[in-house]
C-alpha cells in the first residue's frame, strides 16, 4: 500500500519564517530545492552520523547549507555553486540566517574549482547539482571523502523519468538521464561503497565509503 503524501507530511514540523520564505522563494521562481520529505531523512541521517565537515555540491540559494547548518551547530560546510545569480541569492538568505558562519560558499564549476588545498577532507558529501554529471562530480570528490564517511545524492529519480524505459524520456532529458542510469549501475558495483537507494523525495542515495 503506498504511504499518502498527507500521511508523510504530517511527521514533518512547521520550518522558521527564514526557511518559509525559501521554500516560496524556491517555488515562484522555479529553484530546485529538495524535497520537504527527503531533505528531513538527510537531516536525520546526518543527525546520526554526527559529520563535523560537509562538502555540497550545488548550493542554488542555499536552503539545505542552512537547513544542514542548523541541524548541525558543531558542522562546517563548504558550498560550491557555479550560477552567480543564485550564489548572491544563497549570500542574501544566509545574511539573513544564525547559521552563515557555519557556511563557506566556492564560486565555480564544480567539476573545475580545486579545493583540495584549502579542504583535505569530509566526513560526508552532498551532491545536487547537474545530474548528467553526477559520475564526475563522484569520481572528483569522492577521494576527499574519510574512511566511514558518507556521499549523500539527491535527485536519483529525476521525477519519474529514471524508472521509464530510455524511449519513453523526452529527447531533450535522454542524455541526462541516460548517464544518471550509468551512473547507478556504476554505484552499485562500486565495491569502496556500501550505497542504498531510498525512494523519498525525488530519490535519495546514500553510499557509505567502506
């Protein structure tokens, strides 16, 4: 029986007027954030894996650095995101947060910024961003990743379009999702991690580094 969108909310508690305000931002302006369900199991898992430092990949205007930030008083994050429009809007929301000091943002291409001399190491990753590029943001980040440590990916099921047969995608999304399903299959060969796939949101992966 499939659990009811009413039902899964319900476990879900009302956010601050910060993050209100985001999440409206994020809609009329058409800003991919997570989704309300699968950002709550990340935090969540990062309430339990207690990360000291976090890498995300793909800030947008900053609403899961803050919301990871507040769940995680003790945590740094570092932030990379390539658009300069919504780098300046993630700088305006976090000025408007108890959290900026917690949150360092790279300017630049994620598949091009080098950070390994500022940054040696994280206990996890967050990847959201391009999704057609998902492997390559893994195969860049994930040596800076710690022994135990976890990359946390959103967007696996791109809406539907990862569960339809390749002909059924529309032409312009084949690409994208032809390398998310390589991609996949590559993870779950992946013998340096232990990865699981939780249908929550629009599809959450979360692969621990043995």
């Amino acid at each position: 029986m499939a659990i009811s969108d009413a039902y899964t909310m319900s476990f879900i508690k009302p956010r601050n007027p910060l993050l209100t305000e985001m999440e409206q931002f994020a809609k009329e302006n058409f800003v991919p954030i997570m989704q309300l369900p699968a950002i709550e199991l990340l935090l969540q898992m990062l309430r339990i894996q207690q990360p000291k430092s976090i890498l995300e990949i793909g800030t947008a205007i900053g609403y899961s650095a803050i919301r990871m930030a507040e769940a995680l008083p003790e945590t740094k994050i570092v932030s990379i995101e390539r658009d300069e429009n919504r780098l300046q809007q993630a700088k305006h929301f976090l000025s408007k947060s108890s959290v900026a000091e917690q949150v360092e943002i790279i300017t630049g291409d994620a598949l091009e910024v080098d950070i390994e001399n500022h940054h040696s190491a994280f206990d996890a990753i967050f990847i959201d961003a391009a999704k057609g590029q998902y492997q390559k943001f893994f195969e860049k980040y994930s040596p800076l990743i710690k022994q135990g440590g976890i990359i946390y990916i959103d967007n696996m099921y791109m809406h539907g379009l990862s569960d339809l047969e390749l002909s059924e995608v529309p032409r312009r999304k084949r690409t994208m999702i032809r390398n998310l399903h390589q991609f996949a299959d590559w993870m779950i060969e992946n013998e340096d991690y232990q990865s699981t796939f939780f249908p929550v949101g629009d599809g959450l992966l979360i692969c621990i580094k043995r």
